[in-house]
C-alpha cells in the first residue's frame, strides 16, 4: 500500500528542495546580519508581547514552528513563555505551539524527503534499526509518545520521524501524550 501511495504521489522538480533549504538559510543569515537576534532580550521580548496584545500568543506560536524548522531547542520557547506571560497563559500557548512546531517540522521534513529520500534514507539504516521504523508504523501513537518522553521536542526528533513511515495522525497524538 505504502509503494501505491509513494508512486501515485507528485513528483516535485528536482530544484524545489535545495531552493527550499537554500530559502531557510538565508532567512536566517538575514536576520542574523540585520541583529534581529540581538533583540533577544526578555525586557524587549515582554515589551513585544504587551504591543501584540491577544495576538501575541498567536505570533509565539508561529514563532515557536519557524524556530523549530531551523533547529532551535524548543526548551527556549517553552521558558520564553514562562517568562514573558502568567503561567495560566504560558502553560497553554507553550503546548499549543510545541505541537504546531511538531507538525510544522514534520511537514517540512516530508516535504524535503519526498520523491522517495526517505526510501533511501531506510534502505541504509542498520537492520536492528528496521524494527523500530515498523514499530512507528504499527504501533505509531504508543512509540511516539515513548520517544517523546525521552526526546521532549528535539527538532533532530522530528526529522527522524518525517523519515520514518509513522503517518501523520498518529505521530501527533504521540507527540501530545508524550
């Protein structure tokens, strides 16, 4: 079933994934040359949420998915939260943006191994490996929440489960229990 899914999907141009990376990279090297990470500060980041009012949980948690994609400890998000808002408002908007950056980077991660990198990403892994890729895809909900236990929000976490064969639904409860 997996082989009829991979070969009905659309194959994208082979340009479109180092566009996407290259598209990352210089976002980020964009904003760090323009000192936007020197606005880091939590007097500045308290001073932005009060300016966003309701919407700044909402930026907070796109913030939380982009921060993600490019690798950032969700750790940070989740005590910048803490710091920046009453816990009965970090508490929330720390969750909700944990399991968008998850899905978030989980998409992204499909989205660049489409086209059938993730099949060659498989097919070099260890055979004592193999196991628990088939144990994501059958028992997904369960192995994602263990792992997660033990991983937290680690972005390296998430590509491996875009690699896996663990389907998307099933990767999120995981991830909320976890």
């Amino acid at each position: 079933m997996d082989e009829d899914r991979e070969a009905s999907a659309p194959s994208l141009p082979k340009w479109v994934r180092p566009v996407a990376i290259a598209s990352v990279a210089v976002v980020a090297l964009v904003a760090w040359q323009l000192g936007l990470f020197d606005l880091l500060t939590l007097d500045y980041m308290r001073g932005l949420a009060e300016k966003a009012g309701p919407w700044g949980p909402v930026l907070f948690v796109l913030l939380f998915g982009l921060g993600e994609i490019l690798a950032v400890p969700s750790v940070i998000f989740v005590v910048v939260a803490g710091l920046v808002w009453p816990l009965h408002i970090a508490l929330p908007t720390a969750y909700v943006g944990a399991m968008f950056a998850c899905a978030t980077v989980f998409g992204f991660g499909r989205f660049l191994l489409a086209g059938g990198w993730g099949d060659a990403i498989r097919a070099r892994l260890p055979k004592d490996v193999e196991k628990y890729d088939l144990a994501l895809a059958n028992r997904g909900v369960r192995t994602v929440a263990v792992l997660r236990f033990f991983t937290f929000m680690s972005p390296l976490m998430h590509y491996v489960l875009a690699a896996s064969r663990v389907r998307f639904v099933p990767m999120m409860i995981g991830s909320a229990i976890g």
